[in-house]
C-alpha cells in the first residue's frame, strides 16, 4: 500500500518511481497487444483496465492498442473490428496510436539481417521433430544443431531465399545463437522466423515467412517506445530473450517487461481456443451468447463497462494466482445496476388473476416511481385491469407462515396498486392444475394500507389485457464445475445444459414493447433484465443479466 494512492499495486509502484526518477526521460507508455484470433474476454478487460487505465492516471502518460498480427492462420478482420469495438466500449481510447505488428514486418525483416551479420542469428534446416531433439529438456541440456556454425553469407542467402520463397513450409527457420545449454529453455537458440506460405489479412502475399512471437514483440514495444510492457506471468521465462533481442539491436527506447498473473473466473472459461471450440460447435449461439465470458457476451447480457471496470479493480493486480469467483462480477454490476436501473414489473410464468370486484372492462392508470429512492428518474403510468397476471409461484393454495405471497383465502399486496384476497381457486378438471384465481380488491388500499391493517406480502404482477407478450432468457454459468479447465476430453461437451432457460409467453408492462432504454431494467422482485437484439417490438425478448441477490435462482427454484 503506498499513501498517495491507496489503490496502488506493484506496478503502479514502479512506474511511480519510474516517472519521480525521471527514468524514461519521464514518459509513460503502455500498450495493449491483442492477438486478433479471437474476441475479447474479462481477462483481457483486466489487462485493458491496466494498461489504459494507468496511462489515464498519470499526466502525460498514454496507451496504443497494437495488434499483435505475427500468426497469420488464426486471424481475421472480424476480430480486428471487434476489439476495437470492445476496448472502446469498456470506455478507454487509443486517440490515433491503432498499431499492428505488421505494421513492423519491413523493419523486423531488416533486423534480422542484422543479427546475422553479427553472428548471433543462423538459418537452421534441422526438421521440427529434430529440432525438439536438439532442444534437450528442463534437467539436460541441449546440443548445438549441426547448422549452427554456418558463415554469415551462408545464412543471409539462406535467409534471402527464404523470403524470396526458394523453399517449403518448415523446411529452414531463422535462430538466435544464444546458448543451447542455458537453463531456461527459451534461450536455446529460439526461433525467430519461420516460413509459411499463408495469406495474412493485412499484407496479403508479400510475405512468405512470418516472425514469431517472441521475436516480434519486444521490437515492436521499443519501435513505439514503451516504458512499461505489462504481460501475464507466462511470459516471464521470455523475458531473458525480450532482452537479449533488444541487447542486440540499436533500437533508442528500451522497454521494461513486468509480468502480473492471468485472471481465471470460476465456472467458465477464457483461453480463446476453448472459446473458440464452444462457437464453432454452436453450443452457444455465437461469441456474443450472453453466457459467454467475452466482453461481447457480458455486454448482450446487461454488464456495464462500469460494472467490469470496477471488478477489474477489486480483483487488482499482483503475481499470485488470480482465480476469482463468479459471484464477484455478478456482485459488481449488482450494485452499479441497483442505483440506476429504472423499475419495472414482468411476469415470467403468469397465472391469471380476475379480480370480481371491479367491473367489466375496468381500467384504470396507475402511476409508480421508476425508482424507489431515486424520484430524478420520474414516475411512469402502468394499466391496471379487471384481470391480471401474476407469478404462478406466488400463489400456493396452502402454505406455511414464512410464505408472504398469496394463498386460498389470504390476502395480498399487488405491488404499486391495491390489497387483494383470493376468493376461489379454478383447476384444470383433467390434471388438477391451477389455471385462474378470483379475487376482490379492497379500494381504500391503493399504495398504503388503511390504519390498522397489516398485510406483509407484496407480489408483482402486470396487466393481462395491457401487457406486450414475450420471452426471457435465464442463465446459469456455463460449467457445472468451478474449474472447467481440469475437465477431460471435449470441452464442447461439458457445457451445461442448464446454463440457458428460455421462457416464452412472458408478460411485461407495455411500455417495455419500445426499445430506446440503454441500461438494463430491474424487473421487479425478478432481477435485471436486459434487452436482447432479437427483441422486436411485438415480441420483445430481455436476457436475465443477474438476479437480485446471490444464488437467487435456488432460492427461487425451491420455493
Ligand atoms: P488466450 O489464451 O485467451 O488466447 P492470450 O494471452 O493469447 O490469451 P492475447 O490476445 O495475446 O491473448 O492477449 C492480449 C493481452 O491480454 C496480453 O497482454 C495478455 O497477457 C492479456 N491477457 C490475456 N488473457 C488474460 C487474462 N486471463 N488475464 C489477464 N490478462 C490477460
Ligand atoms: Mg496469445
């Protein structure tokens, strides 16, 4: 914990003592590096919410997004538009720093030659099977590959044909001379170019061979002159090469890799190529399906780039294993959504209600606060009708003292309207079901009840002749299991199956057939809803963003 900024983690610590020291020449400059071979997930919103978020809180400091564009096969335009999409929406800007490391392929190229003129670079003909051979394991070394001591002109016309396209897929690579008896694996001579004859969504065919990873990042950070490349904790043992390649190369700025642990949520999960099999095989109905860890996903389901911003920040930053459970995001937009989602009423499995008291074709407007604490948001006018509907497991023909909702005979408050009583119960003849209730109303209690009398219970309910009709989506987390990860086998097949209810023949308040409303609603007693884009105005169709309180639906299935 530092003083000046309670919130602080250990490299907002260190780029604090950076910026006093005046290392850098007192710049701050982060990147964010998506690979576009996916779309983004919650654990990209902590790296995000780092890397923007501690060049906005530092003056003069700044953020690019770069793509990190160096593996042709798996990538594509969608994701490129989708990142850009997200990054956005979870509120951070990259003003007009929009960089791709194929933006660097010529300079790459070019310093590549240059470690071969120094010596410390050799085209390698081993095969990708011998290769591992030479590679040796974490408790022998490595033996140096029959290659390694080729002339410099021998590997600058290799690697010049190379490009030129003279020879196979995977038939020569290009390897750093580092020590092929080192420790750490990474530097026994690691690859830094490989031949690939695949068109890339960027540059096309111009290149017949594509830098790796680890070779292109850290150029690509000192060509932008990062100060601060923060990456996850599986690029620590990488680092030795970061600098190593840079120690080559007279590059001005020298970037500082610091490595922070991944984010891992309970009941999902967030490697791109899991994510990527559930979209494939349609067990989810795309990246976007609201169950779906993907910023896309969260953002259909209801989650505002508040809620997540604020989860990023209670989950922090550090180097310890940073599994979270699911309930805290769920915490987080619970209560962003509780101060400023507007109140409204649905009935998710309704059970007609006839009130006898009133007339024939009665109607009446109601008006209720859109919010209870909150009158600046105003009030809204709901119909109130001789017949209604209600939640069908508000209603129990006996039921314990602890039941507070309406039962044979018992009286209840209809939420912003009046006390009823239930006088008769109606049953299917046949399976015994309870299909209609009739009721009488008391007049004297619209929205307060009368002096002395005492009625706990209030249920929602809408109008049966007024109500648009419609459906809504329940979710549950997508594995049954908090670690699905450990899983065996076929990730596809794990997915639950209870991880989507989809209820239709819904009933909400009329005004929710217009669309307009950004943020979700609350449906009262139910939990906050939001509107899915297959909604249309005759059928409007709402996702179950989080229930009212934690384990709810339990609550709700037992009762
Ligand atoms: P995946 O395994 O999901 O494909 P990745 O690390 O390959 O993830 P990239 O597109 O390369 O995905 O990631 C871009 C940036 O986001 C990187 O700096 C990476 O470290 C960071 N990042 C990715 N996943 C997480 C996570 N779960 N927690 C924190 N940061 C992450
Ligand atoms: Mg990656």
């Amino acid at each position: 914990m530092n003083d000046i900024n309670p919130s602080a983690d250990f490299i907002r610590d260190i780029i604090a003592h950076d910026l006093l020291h005046g290392i850098n020449e007192g710049r701050l400059q982060t990147r964010f590096p998506p690979e576009p071979n996916g779309y983004l997930h919650i654990g990209h919103a902590k790296s995000i919410c780092l890397n923007f978020g501690v060049a906005a809180e530092n003056p003069g400091g700044r953020c690019n997004l770069r793509f990190d564009d160096t593996n042709p096969a798996k990538e594509d335009v969608e994701y490129v538009d989708s990142i850009q999409e997200d990054v956005h929406w979870l509120g951070f800007d990259w003003e007009d720093r929009k960089y791709y490391a194929s933006d660097y392929f010529g300079e790459l190229y070019r310093f590549a030659e240059e470690l071969i003129e120094k010596g410390v670079a050799y085209v390698c003909d081993l095969t990708a099977d011998e290769m591992r051979d030479y590679r040796g394991t974490l408790t022998e070394p490595g033996r140096n590959s029959p290659y390694r001591e080729r002339s410099v002109a021998e590997n600058l016309d290799l690697f010049r044909r190379m490009r030129a396209g003279e020879f196979s897929d995977g038939a020569r690579v290009l390897r750093a001379r580092i020590d092929m008896a080192s420790p750490n694996i990474n530097m026994r001579d690691p690859a830094l170019y490989r031949i690939r004859r695949v068109s890339h969504h960027r540059t096309g065919d111009d290149w017949l061979i594509y830098p790796t990873y680890d070779y292109a990042h850290g150029i690509s950070d000192a060509l932008e002159c990062v100060t601060h490349s923060l990456c996850t904790l599986e690029f620590e043992d990488h680092r030795p090469l970061y600098d190593w390649i840079l120690d080559q190369l007279d590059i001005p700025c020298r970037p500082r890799q610091i490595e922070f642990s991944r984010l891992s949520l309970e009941y999902t999960v967030m490697s791109k190529r899991k994510l990527n099999a559930l979209v494939q095989s349609k067990v989810v109905s795309g990246w976007d399906d609201p169950r779906m860890p993907t910023i896309s996903g969260l953002r259909r389901r209801g989650y505002t780039p508040e809620s997540i911003r604020e989860f990023c920040r209670l989950i922090g930053i550090s180097k310890s294993p940073n599994r979270v459970e699911h309930t805290l995001l769920e915490t987080c937009l619970r209560s962003d959504l509780d101060a400023r989602a507007p109140r409204t009423m649905a009935v998710l499995r309704p059970l007609k209600v006839v009130i006898d008291s009133l007339p024939e074709g009665y109607e009446e407007s109601i008006s209720a606060p859109n919010h209870p604490q909150n009158e600046a948001m105003g009030r809204r006018t709901i119909p109130f009708t001789r017949e209604i509907f209600i939640e069908e497991d508000d209603f129990r023909e006996s039921a314990p003292k602890q039941f507070k909702r309406l039962v044979s005979g018992g009286e209840v408050r209809l939420r912003n309207a009046y006390v009823i009583r239930c006088r008769e119960v109606v049953k299917d003849p046949t399976t015994g079901r309870v299909v209609e209730l009739r009721c009488d109303h008391d007049p004297a209690t619209l929205n307060a009840n009368p002096v002395g009398r005492k009625v706990a219970g209030v249920i929602h309910w809408v109008s049966a002749t007024r109500s648009v009709v419609g459906e809504a989506r329940l979710y549950n987390p997508l594995f049954s299991v908090p670690e699905p990860d450990a899983l065996k086998g076929d990730i596809v097949e794990h997915v639950s199956p209870e991880s989507i209810e989809v209820l239709d023949g819904c009933r909400f308040e009329p005004a929710l057939a217009e669309g307009g409303q950004t943020l979700p609603y609350q449906f009262e007693r139910l939990g906050y809803f939001h509107r899915d884009p297959d909604s249309t105005p005759t059928h409007p169709v709402f996702n179950r963003a989080v229930g009212l309180r934690d384990g709810w639906t339990k609550i709700e299935q037992k009762l």
